[in-house]
C-alpha cells in the first residue's frame, strides 16, 4: 500500500483531498460547483465546463457563479476563477455592480499584471469607480510594489472620499513591510487615527510587526497593550505569535511563553495551520513538552496522521521518538 501511495503524482493526491472535502456533505456530486472545483489540472480551462452545462440544459445562478469564483479566489485559481467572472460578464448573466467589478479587475491583476487592471480601470464609466474599485486597483498596485502609482492612487482616493476603510492603509503598510520600509509604518497607522478611521486587527498586527522586525521590544509591546485596550478589536492568536516570534529572537523566552500561551487559547481545536505555528515556536524555544501535549491537541482534534509541526520540530532538535 504504501508503495503504491508512492507511485502517486502530486496532483493525483490534490484531486483525492479535494474530491473528498467537497464530496463528503454533499447529497448532489453533479452541481457545476462540483465539476469546476474538482478539476485536477490548475490551467485547464473552465470554459468548456461552463458551455457543456449549459448545453446539457442546466440553469446557471448568478450566486452559484459568486460561489465558484469565490472558492477558486480562495484556493489561489485565479486564472480560473477570472475566466468563470470573464464568462459570467460576456454571457450576461448579470449586470455587473462595482463589486463585481472591482473583482475582476482583482483576478486581472493577479493574472495579467497591475497595467491590465489598470487599463479595466479606466475603461469603467464613472458610476462603477467606486471605492470597491478603486481599492481594488490600489491592493493591484500594492502587490507588486508599485510605490509611485500606490501612493498617487491614495491621494486620489482620499480627494474623492474614499479612503475611509482601514483596508485602504493596511494596504500601504503593507506595501511598506513588502518593500522593508518599517519605520513607515506606525506613521500611516498615526495617519488613520487622525482621519478618523478605526484601526482594525490587521493594522496593529502589521505595525506591531514593524516594530518587531527592527528589534524594537518596547514600542512592539506598547502597540499591544494599545490594541489589547480596544474594545472593538479582537486580539487573535495570529498576533500574539507574531510577538511571541520577536521575543523568542530577543532571547525574551518568558515573555514569549506567556504570549504563546494567549495564543493558544484563543486558537480553534481544528486549526492545524494554527498548532502547526505554534509548535515551531514551541520547538524554538526548546519546550518539548508543549510540542507534544499540542501535536496530541492537534492530532485528537483534527485527526492527522501526518503533522508537519512534527517533523519540524524533530528537524530542528535532532530528538527522534
């Protein structure tokens, strides 16, 4: 059996995981979600699917469409998912909003680059420049580091109204930390608070991992407390690892216990992404016992036969069991 497991291509094995979680509650195996979702080669065209389905009579929603695209986002099929909104769009399916737009010129940028998107862009009547796709236009931008063509496309979103979602300035942080620009950051986050735009999770874990990527402990512990202080935020687990990592790097293994441990409590049973983490740090600092009361969580919880967090941890102590 396990010889022949072997024999196994990678995406023999990527269409056996995907089959089995979108077949395992559903009653229907025949839907058009199913068909495109299962398709084993990523740059196999979903064209042809699309065609046959309606050929063969069946009725196509405008929400199983949103659907489709929606999943293919998430499993990073972009070109797939582009051709499904590009059909959607030319069969007429529906008349597009400023969301689906700003959607498609999305999926363009990551497909053909931010000069297409740019050029969807300006080929929108004013009514769809909105500020679904002008954000659009600017995460296109900030993705592949377009600093100049970012921050122009900002002024120009703040003279027409539409920077007021903290997206807008993560975005730019974010195009700072791309660039390793950290001693940006905290000024856009000072800029937000001051234009009256709340700052959301994401805003003060990517400030707080400004300053921890200088190796500055105080100010990363001061916009923690701060972030901690807002009612309206939630501190994820993603965040406490963040700090835990640079305290760990800042031989501060106390500081970094506490904060592995408000990690975990707020860390799903089923996350393995999550144990996976914070088993490595675990590792790093050396605390066998948590990596393996937590692979026993993880295994227990999510039922794994494999764990990667293991084989890490194995990788980096030299212990073998």
């Amino acid at each position: 059996m396990i010889s022949s497991s072997k024999l196994l291509s990678k995406t023999q094995i990527q269409n056996a995981i995907f089959s089995r979680f979108y077949y395992t509650n559903s009653v229907d195996k025949s839907t058009l979600h199913s068909k495109i979702s299962t398709l084993g080669n990523l740059k196999q065209s979903v064209v042809p699917e699309l065609e046959n389905w309606v050929k063969n009579g069946n009725k196509v929603q405008f929400a199983d469409l949103q659907r489709i695209i929606h999943d293919l986002r998430q499993r990073k099929r972009f070109t797939q998912a582009l051709e499904v909104s590009e059909w959607m769009n030319g069969k007429g399916i529906c008349v597009f909003s400023p969301v689906e737009h700003a959607v498609q010129l999305d999926l363009i940028g990551r497909v053909h680059g931010f000069l297409s998107a740019e050029s969807y862009f300006n080929n929108l009547k004013d009514h769809e420049k909105t500020d679904k796709t002008y954000g659009a236009l600017l995460n296109c931008y900030v993705r592949q580091c377009q600093t100049e063509k970012s921050l122009t496309h900002l002024k120009k979103m703040k003279e027409m109204g539409f920077a007021s979602s903290p997206r807008t300035y993560n975005d730019i942080m974010s195009l700072y930390t791309k660039l390793g620009q950290y001693e940006k950051v905290p000024d856009v986050l000072t800029e937000m608070k001051e234009n009256n735009v709340f700052p959301d999770n994401f805003s003060y874990r990517i400030c707080i991992n400004s300053f921890g990527a200088r190796s500055d402990i105080e100010g990363m512990e001061f916009f923690l407390k701060e972030m901690e202080s807002k009612s309206r935020i939630y501190v994820d687990w993603e965040t406490y690892a963040v700090v835990a990592n640079f305290f760990i790097k800042a031989n501060l293994n106390d500081k970094a216990s506490n904060a592995l441990k408000k990690a975990e409590a707020r860390l799903g049973n089923a996350d393995r992404t999550g144990h996976n983490f914070l088993i490595s740090l675990y590792a790093s600092l050396g605390k066998t016992s948590e990596v393996l009361r937590l692979w026993n969580l993880e295994k227990e919880a999510c039922k794994r036969y494999i764990n990667r967090g293991l084989y890490h941890y194995v990788g980096i102590s030299g212990e073998a069991w």
